[in-house]
C-alpha cells in the first residue's frame, strides 16, 4: 500500500489564482480529512469526509471547497488565493469503527504571494 | 464539544534523560488516544495509542498512560536519543463522525 499520497509538494500561487491539491488513499478508508499547519504552528482542521458524497467543514473551511465522489480521492479546491493561505497542507484517512488510526500523507507546501 | 490542552509547548532534555508530555481531554466520551510525531519537513505519524478501556500501553521506549477519572494522558519517552527531536501531538477521539481533537504539540529537543 502507497497509503496516503498527496500532490503536488510543492507550489507558489499568485494572489487570486485558484488550484487544487489533490489527495489519494489506497487503504479502502471511509474517513478522510483537509488540516493545515502554519509555520511553528499545530493542525486545524479544514474540510472532512465520512464517506463519498459526504462532506463537511472543519475548523477553518473559508476560502476552500471539497468534494468526494469516490471512497479514494478527496481533493481541496482553492479559489482566488490569498496571502492568508500560505501554509502546508494535510490529507489524512482513517478507517471507523473496525479500527482509529488515522494516517498522514506527506503533506503540500504552498505558497501564495 | 472536546477541547484538548497539551503541555508543555517546548521541552528539552539531555540524550539518555526521559522525557514525558501530558494532555487533558474535557469530554468524558472520547475513548481512544493517540499520539502523534512529526520530524521537520513530514506528515505527523502515529507512534502509539491507547483506548479508554486500558490504562496503560508500551512499546519499546515510548508509554502512554491514560487516567480516566482525572481525564489526562501522558507520553513518556525513556532513554531519549537525538532521533527523538521532533514535534509531537496528542489527539482525543470523542467518538461516532467527530473527528479527533488535536492537542497544540510539544516541539521537543533532544540534546547530544
């Protein structure tokens, strides 16, 4: 298993660009979920999945949109990038109840200036 | 909902001392713990965890103690070695779609 795999790694967007960070898991795990973690700083949560169709937003949603239409991909939409923004991101999948773990991709560092 | 407090923000301590974080848990239903470790430029990766029905779990130098009643839990790491440095984070699982609740990390040095 690849687990969770994220791209790209790395990326600089200018102000008001849009993309989207992708993120693929490979464990058949019905849970996923967006953070970011600013420099020096922990994890909060954006956007989550239960499943494919279903989502919901986290701690800081504004600025970012997701969607899940199957059980493997979940990928985070930015639209008209801001400085505020420039962070790494997270994906992470987890499967529940059979078992908690949650398990981290590599993360995207991004850059928006 | 859950709110997790980690302590402390920073830790160091000498190659070969033991190094212990502690987190508090407000909501009584979480039942499962985990801890997290996060080297410079990675993911966080889960190192160890604990559910609410064990008071203790140990695996090589790193333990994890939960006390229920007082609703905190604890990292211990012994023998600390320079690979040890890195940030680490608790997290709580309050149960059913939640997501876990992340503690704020420890960032800990770990001195040659």
């Amino acid at each position: 298993n690849a687990g969770v795999t994220q791209t790209p790694k790395f990326r600089i967007l200018k102000i008001g660009q849009s993309m989207t960070l992708q993120c693929t898991q490979d464990m058949n795990h019905n849970y996923m979920y967006w953070y970011r973690q600013d420099p020096g700083m922990g994890l909060k949560l954006i956007y989550y999945s239960v499943g494919a169709g279903i989502t919901d937003k986290g701690e800081v949603p504004n600025g970012y949109n997701v969607s899940r239409s199957t059980t493997e991909d979940f990928p985070l939409r930015l639209e008209l990038a801001a400085p505020s923004q420039t962070s790494v991101y997270f994906c992470a999948s987890r499967t529940v109840p059979r078992t908690y773990e949650q398990y981290f991709g590599p993360g995207t560092r991004l850059t928006v200036t | 909902g859950e709110n997790v407090e980690q302590h402390p923000s920073t830790l160091s301590v000498q190659e070969g001392d033991s190094a212990v974080i502690k987190c508090t848990y407000s909501d009584s239903a979480s039942n499962y713990f985990p801890w997290y470790k996060q080297e410079l430029g990675k993911g966080p990766q889960l190192i160890i965890d604990i559910r609410s029905n064990v008071g203790e779990k140990k695996d090589q130098r790193i333990a994890v103690t939960l006390n229920k009643t007082a609703k905190h839990f604890s990292l211990h790491i012994t023998e600390t070695q320079p690979e040890d440095s890195a940030v680490y984070f608790c997290a709580a699982y309050p149960g059913g779609n939640t997501p876990l609740v992340f503690g704020k990390g420890t960032r800990l040095s770990v001195i040659a």
